[in-house]
C-alpha cells in the first residue's frame, strides 16, 4: 500500500551544537525509516537560530547532511523582533517558547509575544510551545493580530477543549497532537524513568483520551522528536524529550488497524494538513510503501536516530515501513537507509516551487 511521504513539523536535529545526540545527516535517516520525506527543524540548537547568521549555518548543515527535505525554523527571542522579511521568507515558520523546555529559547513578556505576531510575514505559521493557560492567551492573540499560530504538541483535555472552541469561533489557529500523548500517559512513568520524560509532560488517562475524542480539531501528527543520549537520560539532570521519526507510522497504522483513526485521517493529518498549514510544496514521486499487515514488536536498540532507544520499545504494532521513495529514488528499502547525506532540499528553495 502507498501514502504519501509524510511530513513532520516538529523535529529536533540538534545542529549545530547538539551532534553528540542527532545531525540532520542521522536523524533524517531515521525520518525515511519512518516514512517522512520532509522534516520541520526546530530552532534550540546551540547556538540557537535567531538570526540571519545562525539562519545560514543550519541551513550549511542541513544542506550538507540532510537525506530528505527539510525546512527550519527560526526562534523569537527579546530582542529579535521584527525580523529581517527575507529571512522570515526563508523559514518554515517562527517558534516562539513561552512556556520552559530544553534549551535557552523562552519569550515570556506579552510586548514581546505582541510584537513578534504583529511583524511576522513568513511563509509559515508562528508555532507556539504554550501549555495550559498560555493556550488560551495565544489564542486569543491569534484572533487579535490575524497571524496564524500553530500549537505545537497540545497533550491536555482542557487546552483541546479550549482549541476547539477557539476554531469553532474562526480563531486562526492550528494545533498537533505527538504520538507519545496520544500512546503514552503519566502511569508509564514508573516504568520509564527520564525516558518517559519531555514537555509537555506525560499527562493522564482522561487527557490521552481526550485527545482521541477531539481527533477531528487536530491537524497534524507531530513526533516532536526530541533525541538526548542514553547516558544524559541516566543523569542525575536529564533532560526532556523523547525520538519518535521511526515508531510514528507503525504506531498509527495500528490505529487504522484497530478501527480508531481512517486511513484518509491518517494521511490529513501526516501529509496532508503539514503541507497547507507550512505552505510546502509538492514532492512529484515521492511515496512511502507500506505492509500494513506486517505485526511486530517495537524494538529496544536498531535504530537510525543516533540515541538508539524509543520510549515505544515493547510495543506489538501492526504496519510497517517496507519502502520510502523521494523524487523517483529509493531512499530506504528492506531496513536500510539509501539516500545519501546531501540529497535533500530546503522547502523554500525557489526551484521547488
Ligand atoms: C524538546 C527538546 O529536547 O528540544 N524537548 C521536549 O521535551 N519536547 C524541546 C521542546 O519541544 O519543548
Ligand atoms: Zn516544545
Ligand atoms: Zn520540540
């Protein structure tokens, strides 16, 4: 069976700064193992991309190493406002942090948040990292302002809840939803330690639940795959996040399987809805092939992120990547990852328009 290559809006390649844990070059194989032809990169890298310069050397990087196409964000920051519009019309969107993650990227002043959404003309939407309370605020500033906000990774009942009653008033918002909210909650913790740990936090039964019930007002799949090395997860300081560019498909695939989502959601929600809300163009010939047949256990080790674990590990799934094809090449077949680092194209590359 073919979908179409997926799209992820929230990943974290972790150059320049971060190697140790992930480089366009190795995460972007494990996004063709999983299906996705085309990554969102995130901006908390070190030193973070807030600027023309930074801007020019993720993009060096990702040049370089990127397997399939990707796209990269620029982060606001206190001081960064307005931005240059050729740069805005370079990224995938602006990330705004209002609420504390991983990394030093926070903007927590509402002048500040203001003055980004009032000058932000890209190409994508402004993503927001805002939990609870913060949902509503940036809702109401979408509304506000007119500029599209986009939040990232929603895991609770009630920020759903206020999300589809900020789209039922036409508020101009989108939102995703990770698979690690939709297949995990708060009573996997004991069992996973710091590597069930990330933000927004595992939540609880009801909030996984909720998420499903409110799957219609969700617009993406996002993995929000957030890779730290095993031995900074058994730390005494770890930090939050979770890989999830290889277990995504599987994972949902076995929802199709079991009656909980449609294989047309499936594709709205992971090519589809991606491609409108980023404004990213086509990708002529480019297809996953998958066994949706195919039944397996998620494994502890043999993966393609550079981290090598999953907190998915152990779970029986059904549906399985068999070949991911970009632009007419074979870019990954029977387990191993074809496309060399290199081949992949920045989405707001003219040519690809
Ligand atoms: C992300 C990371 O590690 O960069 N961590 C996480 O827990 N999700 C940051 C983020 O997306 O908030
Ligand atoms: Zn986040
Ligand atoms: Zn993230």
């Amino acid at each position: 069976m073919r979908l179409p290559g997926l799209i992820d809006v929230h990943v974290h390649l972790r150059e320049p700064g971060g190697e140790h844990k992930e480089t366009f070059a190795t995460g972007t194989a494990a996004a063709l193992a999983g299906g996705v032809t085309t990554v969102l990169a995130m901006p908390n890298t070190s030193p973070p991309i807030t600027d023309a310069e930074t801007f020019a050397l993720a993009d060096a990087r990702a040049r370089a190493g990127a397997r399939c196409d990707y796209g990269i964000f620029l982060g606001a920051t206190d001081t960064n406002a307005p931005l240059p519009a050729a740069l805005q019309q370079r990224a995938a969107g602006l990330k705004i942090y209002v609420n504390d993650t991983f990394g030093p990227l926070r903007v927590e002043s509402l002048a500040v948040v203001m003055r980004h959404l009032r000058h932000w003309r890209g190409a994508g939407p402004v993503a927001v990292h805002a939990e609870g309370l913060f949902v509503p605020a940036l809702a109401a500033l979408a509304a506000l302002t007119g500029t599209h906000v986009h939040f990232c990774h929603v895991s609770r009942a009630a920020e759903i809840e206020t999300i589809r009653l900020a789209k039922e008033r036409g508020f101009p918002i989108t939102c995703e939803v990770t698979p690690h909210h939709l297949w995990l909650t708060e009573d996997d913790l004991p069992r996973l330690g710091a590597f069930g740990d990330m933000r927004p936090r595992l939540a609880t039964r009801a909030d996984r639940d909720a998420l499903w019930a409110h799957l219609d007002v969700v617009d993406c799949i996002a993995t929000d795959h957030a890779p730290h090395t095993i031995e900074e997860k058994q730390s005494p300081t770890p930090p939050p996040g979770v890989p999830g560019l290889e277990t995504t498909l599987p994972l949902l695939l076995t929802a199709v399987h079991e009656g909980r989502l449609s294989m047309e959601k499936l594709i709205d929600l992971t090519h589809r809805r991606p491609r409108a809300i980023f404004n990213l163009p086509a990708q002529p010939d480019t297809y996953v092939e998958v066994d949706p047949d195919a039944e397996w256990v998620l494994p502890e080790q043999g993966w393609f992120t550079k981290v090598g674990w999953s907190p998915f590990a152990g779970m029986r799934v059904r549906g399985r990547v068999v070949r991911t094809v970009v632009r007419g090449q074979t870019a990954f077949e029977e387990g191993r990852v074809l496309a060399l680092p290199g081949t992949g194209r920045n989405v707001r590359d003219a040519a690809l328009h």
